[in-house]
C-alpha cells in the first residue's frame, strides 16, 4: 500500500539535529552535575536564613512549615547549568562550522534570524538571577536571607525586555500579532509595552520553582512546546535551541528529583522566562503562551488575587501562594503536587501546540 507521509531528507536530517543536540544537551549536563554540586557543597552556597517575610510584609508561617529545612541546606545555583551548556554548545558548534566539515555546520545553532536574540535574553537574566542567588546565599541585599529587593529584580526585567522588544519593532520590523486560524493583526508601537509585559509576566511565573521537581518538569513541557512549533515554522535552530534546554533539563531534575541535591534558583529561572517570553514572539506564538505555560500563569495569578484579597478584602483567598503552597497546606504531599502538575502541564502544552498550529 501506497504510503502518503514523506519526510524529505532535509526534514530528516533537521530531526536529527534537534535530537542530537537535545542528547548533548542532557549528557553534557549530566556529567557536570556532579562536579558543580560539590563544589556547591564544599563552600555551603545556600541561603543561610529562612525566608520569614512574604512580597507583602507578612509572615511565611506554611513556606516554613513545609520548606524550612530545605532552604537552608541545599545549594542554590543549579541553574548554572542552564546558563552554561547552551551557550557552550552554540560556540563550540559555531567554532567547529568554521572547519567546513558539513555535519559541523549542520549542528550550528547560533544564528542571527533565529537564536541571538533567545541566547541573550537566557544569558543576560540569568546573570541577573546569579547575582540574586549570590546574595541570597551570601546574606546581603533588603530581604531577611539576602537577595535583590523585588523592585530591583522587576526593573532589570523590564530592561531586557525593553532592549528586546526594541531590537523586534525596529531592527527586525516586528509590528503584528498572529492569530491560529484567522491570520495577523497590525498592533504598531503596542507591539513595545506587549513585550515588556509578556516578559514580566512570564518572570512572575518563576515563583513555580517551590517544590522539589516542580519546575524543572513544567518547563520540560513548555520548551517541548515550542520546539514543536519552530520545527513546523522550519525555524530549526530555535527548534535545537530549545532541545538543547530541554536536555538539560532533564538533566537538572535528575538531580533535583526529591530529595534535590540542588535548587535552579534564580539563576535558573530568570534565564528560562526570559528565553521562553522571546521564543514565543520569534515563533509568532503570544497568544498560545498563556495555554502552553498556563501553569506559570496559574501560579502568578493566584499570588496576584491573594495579595489583592489581602489588600482589600483583609483576608485570604488561599492558605497560601503561590498555589502549590496551598494544595500543600491542603494536605497534598509535594510529589503529588509535581506529578499533577507535571500531567496537566504537558496536556496543556499539546492543547496550545496544536492551536498554534492551525496557522
């Protein structure tokens, strides 16, 4: 019987890069891991205080309940493996294309059109996070335990975002929204103040990483995502860009499966949002972000409606927020918790994969 599908061999050889270098990715992180995480160890980078006040001034009577230990014995800074690794492997296929050899050049990543921008935005906040997590660690800054003051934070957030946002509306033209199934939407100059937002909304997400695996897995199925839909764009080095993260990412929750022998911190987080808000402008997916990393938006929310019930109502709304911290107050075990939320996160990251792509 006649078949219909055919993959050419471009397309064939495309799949091989985003796999290979997703492989990379993971075993290049799985053997550092070790090595990062005793030198972590050996000089005791973690917070040597526990966090005892909330955004709001308030007391972290069920944070402390459920995670006390834990924030004062395991290292921060796990997300220097996802700082470090993509752009290792983007200079060291970039350096190895120049020897002309062809399977080299096909595993390049690093180019202008599709993967400056997210490789800048992954570094820039995550250096960033490491300074937070450095201080954090080190006892300093406004919060009790050290660290950038929230303002601070949020204000280099919207920086890259500006400089991002920047680069999309004048040097790459950028000034439409796509819509799955209808087609594209002039915003102009709207398109600025929608990046900037996009990525400080997204940033508020990061307070998902509370829970042993949590995060790790959650951005495991974002980034999946999205690598899908590069790949349908033919945008293939985004595609390889986010299996390289992917990869290391598994890696990472190798070692933070419970009971973690490291945190990503804000190292990590600040450098995946940042990468994830301008992935989804590159590959004209903003509308399906909030279906796609829809447990970000949850956990935000639910720290948005409890500060405002706090503020204008005097009275919760959860036990607790973010929302995980509820359902742990709730009675759930966090491995509950991380393998619901692991399961919707995935299911939600399809549902947005395939509106995506009815455009």
């Amino acid at each position: 019987m006649e078949s219909f599908f055919y993959i050419t061999p471009d397309t064939a050889i495309n799949i091989i890069k985003i796999f290979t270098l997703g492989s990379l990715g993971f075993l290049i992180a799985f053997i550092a891991a070790p090595f990062l995480i005793k030198f972590l160890y050996k000089y005791e980078l973690w917070r040597k205080e526990v966090r005892t006040k909330a955004i709001d001034g308030g007391g972290t009577p069920i944070f402390q309940k459920f995670h006390s230990e834990g924030e004062t014995h395991v290292p921060r800074f796990g997300g220097i493996l996802i700082l470090v690794i993509p752009l290792f492997l983007a200079g060291l296929f970039l350096m190895l294309s120049k020897t002309g050899i062809w399977y080299f050049q096909k595993l390049n990543f690093f180019s202008r059109p599709q993967t400056w921008l997210p490789i800048f935005a992954l570094a820039g906040a995550s250096l960033v996070g490491l300074a937070d997590d450095l201080l954090q660690v080190y006892g300093r800054g406004k919060y009790i335990g050290g660290g950038l003051s929230l303002r601070y934070r949020l204000s280099l957030v919207i920086l890259i975002g500006l400089i991002g946002a920047w680069w999309f509306f004048a040097k790459l033209g950028w000034s439409s929204l796509h819509i799955p199934g209808f087609g594209d939407v002039y915003i102009g100059i709207w398109y600025i103040p929608l990046f900037i937002f996009t990525m400080l909304a997204t940033y508020t997400g990061g307070v998902i990483d509370g829970i042993d695996g949590l995060a790790g897995g959650v951005f495991v199925s974002i980034f999946g995502a999205f690598a899908g839909i590069a790949l349908f764009l033919g945008q293939i080095d985004i595609a390889a860009f986010c299996a390289v993260i992917i990869g290391v990412l598994f890696a990472f929750l190798w070692f933070n499966i419970p009971p973690a022998r490291f945190y990503m911190g804000e190292t990590g987080i600040m450098g995946l949002t940042a990468a994830l808000t301008v992935i989804a402008f590159l590959t004209d997916s903003f509308l399906v972000l909030p279906i796609i990393g829809f447990l970000l938006l949850l956990e935000a929310l639910s720290v948005i409606i409890q500060l405002a019930s706090k503020r204008f109502r005097h009275k919760k709304v959860f036990l607790a927020a973010p929302i995980h911290l509820h359902l742990e107050a709730k009675g759930w075990p966090p491995y509950k918790v991380t393998m619901r939320f692991w399961i919707i996160g995935v299911v939600m990251a399809a549902i947005g994969l395939g509106i995506r792509l009815l455009g």
